[in-house]
C-alpha cells in the first residue's frame, strides 16, 4: 500500500509539472501571436501619413494606434502638420510595460525619429503597474534622445479599467515633464467615451482626444537643455 500510493503521489506530480508546462506553453504562445499583431499594427500605422506642414511624431501606445477603431479613426489624424506615428500596442514608458520586448519609448525613438520637428508622447496607460523608477528611467531615455525638440508628452486617460491607477502615473509624469522642461498635458479629468472593454476609445473618443491635444500643442515648450 506504501508502494501505491508512493506511485500515485509520483503520478500526482508528474501530472502537475505537465499541467504547467502546457500552460507556460499556451500562455507563451498567444503572447507571440498578440505581438505579432500588434507589430503588424505598428507598421500598417506607420504607412499611414496624414495633414501637411512642419514634421510631426506621434509616439504611442494602442490609442496612437487606433486599436478597436482603425488607424485612420486614430486621434493623431486630429493633429495639424505632417503627422507620422511610432505606436505600439500595449507599450509604455518602461520597458516592463510591455510582454513584447523592449519596445518601450526610448528604445523605438530613434528609429521613428528621423525629420520630425515636433514629436508627441502618448501614453502612461501601460504603465499602471510598472514600479515608478522604471517610468522615470524611460522617460528620460527618450527624453535624451529626442535632443532639442519641441516636446508635448500627453498622459494617460481615466480609462475605466485602470482608472484607480491613472492620478499616480499622471502626477508622475506631470513631475517629470515640469522637471526636464517638457510641455505636459493631462487628460486625468478627461470625459472620454469608451468601447466595451472599458479600456480603449471610440471613434468620438479618439476624436475629442486628439482635439484636445491639437489645442495644447502651441503651448508645448523646448526641452530646458
């Protein structure tokens, strides 16, 4: 009887190491297959150019994208000039904000860089649970990578799903822009409509959004470098 249940216990065991290793394994792969479509996104926004006049880039999260709506439903279309946009789904400031990889800010600046003027930093929503010395450190990566120009970082929503979290990455990242000499506009007070996951906008929602953030931009100051 010993023997048996030494085999059952055994059995138990082996059975539950599998179990975890499928699970690993199921979990892994529906992150490679949502970072698939999110750098499939990234790219098809990208292509897409809007407006004319000086150089501007959006750098983002989903929302610069336009997950749920479509990219040319996406708030940055709402913004003057010659508007590009860096996005990436479900990216953030800090390089933990994301289960794709450092595709932080800071580390997909300089490529999206190049001719821009003006460059518009969308986001913090990712960062929800991000510890705060990783937001401050990605922050001012990108900040040292932009050089000298003019900078309008815009925080993030009080989108339902995450709102309980919003008021501390904003003061945040309202503390870091006052203190690199940044333009900051928060939308902590912002009464936007969402889609049903309480967490992405609407088409009227990314309108009013990139609304506004046209109307901030003539207050955004150069970097005090």
């Amino acid at each position: 009887m010993r023997i048996r249940g030494a085999w059952f216990v055994a059995v138990g065991v082996v059975v539950a190491v599998v179990a975890t290793a499928l699970l690993l394994v199921t979990r892994a792969g529906a992150d490679t297959d949502r970072c698939t479509r999110f750098r499939d996104a990234a790219d098809d926004r990208a292509g897409l150019v809007t407006g004319v006049g000086a150089d501007l880039l959006v750098i983002g999260d989903s929302y610069s994208v336009g997950l749920g709506v479509g990219a040319a439903e996406s708030w940055p279309t709402r913004l003057p000039g010659r508007v590009r946009v860096g996005g990436f789904s479900g990216s953030g400031f800090s390089r933990g904000a994301s289960p794709c990889g450092d595709v932080s800010y800071a580390a997909r600046a300089a490529r999206d860089l190049p001719e821009s003027e003006i460059v518009v930093v969308e986001g913090g929503l990712n960062d929800f649970d991000q510890p705060a010395a990783a937001v401050e450190d990605g922050f001012e990566r990108l900040l040292a990578r932009l050089d000298d120009r003019r900078v309008l970082v815009v925080g993030p929503a009080p989108a339902p799903e995450r709102a309980a979290a919003v008021p501390a990455v904003d003061a945040l990242l309202a503390d870091l822009a006052r203190e690199h000499g940044v333009g900051y506009l928060s939308m902590a007070e912002a009464d936007l409509p969402y889609l049903d996951d309480g967490l992405h906008l609407t088409v009227e929602g990314h309108r009013q959004f990139g609304d506004l953030v046209a109307g901030a931009l003539s207050t955004a100051r150069q970097p005090g470098r």
